[in-house]
C-alpha cells in the first residue's frame, strides 16, 4: 500500500473512532512530513484524500480540521426485515420520498422472477431517510400478479406493511448478497457527497411463506454510515 494510503487508513481510523475528534487540527503538512520522515506530498495527497471522504474540511492557513461524523447505523443481518421497522429499531425516524413509480414489463427481471416476459411489474425507485438523512436509494420490482393492490396502494410507508396488511402476502424469507461499489454522480447527489466514497449494494430476492417471490430490490446503502454485523455460531 502506498505511503499516502497507509496514512490516509491510519488517520481515518483516528477520526471515526474518535480519538481525533470533531474540531480537532491536524498537524501542518511540513511539520507530519518531517515527524515521519516522508515527503511533504505524501501528507497533501494523504489529507486531500480525507477531504474527498468528508472526514476534514480545509481551513485555510489553520490547515484541516476534523468534521463532525454522522453516527453509525450497525443493523443486524439476524432476520428479514424492511428499512422502515430497522429505522424504527434504531431510535431514528424513518421517512420516504419517492422518485418513480410505475408499471412496467421488463425481460430481464421477469427472469430473476422466473415469470413470462409480459408480467407486470411494479417498478418502485425511493431514497429512505433516518431523522431526515439520506440513508439509501434503492430501485425495487414487485409481482403484481401476486399482490395486485401494489398498483394504486399508498406505498409512502412500509411496503412489507401494505403487503401483510392489504396482500396477504407477508414477507418471511429473502436472499440477499452485499457488495460494495461507487456511487452515480446522481446517487452522490442523493447522499451529498462532494466525491464517490465506498457504499453498500444490497440486492434482495423476497419471499412468502408458500415461496412465492414477491420482492426483487437493489439498494444502495451509503458507506459513511452503514456497517452490518453478524452473529454466527458453529
């Protein structure tokens, strides 16, 4: 790893755990380049590396100061469940706005549904907020042919919700893989990123208790704020 980057991990290290805390000033780039013996560009590209990933703000002749971290979601992966009763779980206030609805037919997800080519889909693109932060942006399909009140259903609050509750559908199992990737320029936006930074895409396959996939989801959660743990047990 290059010099820059080992200092760029260390220092990031520093501030979200926060033993270089909110206010904090780091040290001149002459002065850290002579304490560890590397190049005075070596601490510009480190610091203008943690500018990008909105840990520092630059403060003219009094050099970088450390910003304010946004507290951490840890959900927990033990057990389905939708962002809104996670949000709820967590202390914050879910809320929604959506960006697109519509009914659409569509090949490829057809496939991922395993249903004909000319099935109807409910097409759902939404950002979900906690306490009004932007958290994720996800793109969701749902069979219509399975829950056909989707279509016209107030969806500004928890889909699983609307589908126990008006489908007789509820959700109970999925299958999920997590990745990460970089956000759009349109997703940065979304989130308000000055530059791409590592986010989380969670695609979920959700199911009925009798198997049948109601769900097909792709959300992009952002990685400032999203760390996910597990408990496992032999």
């Amino acid at each position: 790893m290059p010099l820059y980057q080992q200092l760029v991990e260390q220092l990031h290290e520093l501030i979200v755990s926060g033993m270089l805390p909110a206010g904090a000033i780091l040290p001149a780039e002459r002065q850290l380049a002579e304490s560890l013996q590397v190049s005075r560009v070596t601490i510009q590209r480190a610091y203008a590396a943690l500018r990008q990933r909105d840990l520092v703000a630059s403060q003219g002749r009094r050099g970088f100061l450390v910003r304010p971290q946004p507290e951490e979601v840890r959900p927990g992966m033990d057990r389905l469940k939708g962002f809104t009763e996670e949000m709820r779980e967590l202390g914050k206030v879910p809320s929604t706005r959506i960006v697109e609805r519509a009914t659409v037919q569509d090949r490829s997800i057809s496939s991922i549904f395993g249903l004909p080519s000319t099935a109807p889909f409910l097409k759902l693109t939404r950002v979900r907020y906690g306490d009004e932060v932007a958290m994720s942006r996800e793109v969701a399909w749902y069979n219509l042919k399975a829950a056909p009140a989707l279509e016209t259903g107030d969806l500004s609050g928890s889909v699983y919700a609307f589908l126990a509750e008006n489908c007789d559908a509820r959700l109970v199992s999925c299958q999920q893989t997590v990745e990460a990737t970089l956000p759009t320029v349109e997703e940065c936006r979304v989130f308000s990123f000055d530059a791409p930074i590592p986010c989380l895409l969670i695609k979920r396959h959700s199911f009925t208790q009798s198997g049948v996939m109601i769900e097909y989801v792709e959300g992009l959660f952002r990685g400032d704020m999203y760390r996910y743990h597990l408990k496992l047990q032999a």
